[in-house]
C-alpha cells in the first residue's frame, strides 16, 4: 500500500516541525502525581495525561527525569525561535511541552529516533532505501521505505498503525491524510528494517529506525512483546552505547535436524536480509523455537523482559565456546561461529541439550539456498 503525495507534502512539513499533539484544554490535565519506584520518578499534569492516554509503559516506558526547563532551540520545534520550555525523558521518548505555540501542538515528542542515529555518527538518508513498493506494507516514497509485517498480522506495519495519538482532533485531520494520527506519533520509516545489535543485551535483533521511534522484532518472546520499541530515551542519555550498525555479510545456516515434532515454518515467519536470519521452528501447538544469525559483536550477558540480567552457563556449541541462559519463558543457547553471532531460543519445553543438538545440525548455506528452501515449506 502507498502513502499518497497528498500525505508525503501535508505531513512532512507538519512532522518537521511538531512531533505531538495533547489535550486542548489544559485545565483538564491531572494534576495528582503517579510515582514509579523502578526508576524514583513521578508523572504529574499534562505529560502524565499524554503517557497513560498514548500507550503508557510500553510505548515510553517508565520517567527517567523530573521535569526540567530547557532554553534554546529545541530539536523537535527547531522552527520556533529560542525559548525556555519543560521536558521529561522516559525509557523510549522525550516529551517536551512548548507553552509558545498554538493548540494542539503544545505538548511534542521528541524525535529521538533521528536524534538517536545521528549521535551514533549515522546518516540515515546515506543508508540503503528501497526500489519500490512491497506487497501488503505501507510504502513512504517521501523516505523511500517500507514498513512490513513479519508475520501475519503482527509486525512493524501493524505496530506503526495501531500507534497512534488518540486525542488528535477530528478537525485536524483532513479526508486526505488518514495516517497523520501514526506520522505524528512514530514519524517516517528512516531505515529499511536490517539485524542490528541491540545495546541493552548486547544480542541482535531485526530492527526499523523511525523519526520518533524505533522499532525492534523479538521473536523470541511471548507474541505479544513480538514487536518492542527501543530503549532510545536512555541510549541518547548514555551515549557511551552507541548503536551499532553490521557488516552486509552474514554465515546462514539451515538445520539438518530438528527436535521431536517440530518442523520449519513457512517463509513469512522467517526473515531474511544481507545482515541475518531469523528461523521460526514450531508444531501445531504453535511456534516452539527460533533461530537467530546476525553479523555482529555478540554481547556476554542476556537481559530479562524484566530489565534483569540471566544467569549464564558455559556450554560448547558446534564446537565453539557459547552461553546457555534461563530466559522468562524457557532457554537460549548463544554462540559465535564465522564472525557470525547465533541465538537460538525456545520455551522450557524443549531442552538446553536438544537445542545444542539443533544447533550441531546446523549446515551452512548461502542466501539464495535458504529463501529457497524456506518457499517450500
């Protein structure tokens, strides 16, 4: 599906300049504070009502600031001239309330996504961009990407449009422009989506930037922490992380033999790029395993859906040095082999010794010979 021009002229001047949108009434805001003892932070009056009315925890996650004033230009409104304005950082966004402009635009979100690539010393209109558009994805000729599903009804084009402002006035949206809710709160898609290492563990994942957001595939949790959004209001508070972008080449592999009563799944829960493969195994019980490749420095340690470091254990995986871990929701096995970094995940169901043994089964292949194979199934 195309974005028409109507939306690429009308939006991004709209998206360049403001990021958010809040209630039009600001003696409806709430003024209690809510208080989060994960990071000793509290929400209060108009940015407390946007965090719990636009997706709340996980959308931004948790206050990582108080609310401070800032003068100069913000990067958000770069438009308006130098003027002091309040701003709170959260895990995944930077909320910034600017007094000077005209309802609904008071309250922006930041553009982090854009801010977070460029602090890393990336340029994203030097990276790769699609031809064309793909069948069944939203397509940005404005930024020359696509936004996809990777698997079906789940994924970055599903995520990208259930997220959008829910208090955006009706009169504010013409009949052309029936996505500036999303454009407004996630932004352009400004990468195509490739593996990337994830700085918070150190492991790879498939991963798409957008102005305000970035979007990250993990398969390996329960299906509905499939699609997360990236930790970029503490990577841009900790620029000693930077983010890390892999070589074009990565070692594919295909297993040769699977556990008991799983078998590969058909090609659109599998994804393939020049940066890795990610392989879904599963029964009719459902998915059961994935395995992961990316070209990229492994991390040493696994971080929990709970923010918490896992408990590794030495183990030797195809005759290489690799890590198991208990994850919430069953075992990984890690190792790196050929200058690639390999993960494979599944529920407690399927043992640490069975996965070693699918990880031994492992034959290299080149990428033509995977998405083939993957076709058949």
């Amino acid at each position: 599906m195309s974005i028409p021009r109507a939306i690429a002229s009308a939006a991004l001047i709209l998206l360049v300049t403001w990021a958010s949108i809040f209630s039009p009434d600001p003696a409806s805001a709430a003024t209690s504070e809510r208080c989060f003892p994960e990071t000793g932070q509290c929400l209060s009056g108009r940015f407390r009502q946007f965090w719990e009315q636009n997706g709340g925890l996980p959308v931004f996650g948790y206050p990582i600031t108080a609310v401070a004033e800032m003068a100069g230009s913000s990067p958000t409104d770069a438009a308006h001239p130098p003027a002091a304005y309040l701003v709170q950082w959260f895990e995944r966004a930077r909320l910034e309330l600017h007094p000077e402009n005209a309802i609904p635009y008071q309250v922006l979100l930041g553009r982090v996504g854009d801010e977070r690539l460029r602090a890393s010393g990336v340029d994203w209109q030097t990276r790769p961009r699609a031809t064309e558009p793909q069948p069944g994805c939203l397509w940005f000729e404005q930024t020359g990407h696509n936004i996809c599903d990777q698997a079906t009804g789940r994924g970055f084009k599903t995520t990208w449009i259930q997220s959008s402002l829910k208090d955006f006035p009706a009169a504010y949206i013409p009949d052309f422009l029936p996505y500036l809710r999303n454009l407004a709160f996630m932004g352009l898609p400004l990468t195509e989506p490739t593996m990337e290492v994830n700085a918070a563990d150190g492991q790879a994942y498939l991963t798409q930037w957008f102005e305000r957001a970035r979007l990250e595939w993990h398969p390996e949790q329960p299906e509905r922490y499939h699609v997360l959004f990236g930790l970029l209001g503490r990577e841009l508070a900790d620029q000693s992380a930077p983010a890390t972008f892999p070589p074009q080449m990565v070692a594919y592999r295909w297993p040769t033999q699977l556990p008991a009563g799983l078998a590969i799944l058909p090609a659109d829960f599998a994804h393939v790029t020049d940066h890795g493969e990610i392989l879904a195994l599963g029964n009719t019980a459902g998915v059961q395993a994935y395995l992961s490749a990316g070209a990229y420095a492994g991390g040493s340690s696994y971080i929990t859906s709970d923010g918490r470091p896992a408990l590794a254990t030495p183990i030797v995986v195809r005759g290489q040095p690799g890590l198991s871990y208990v994850i919430p929701h069953g075992n990984l096995i890690a190792w790196q082999e050929d200058a690639t970094s390999y993960a494979i995940s599944s529920p407690s169901s399927i043992s640490v010794d069975n996965l070693i043994a699918l990880a031994n089964a492992l034959e290299p292949v080149d990428r033509v010979t995977l998405q083939q194979r993957l076709a058949q199934h």
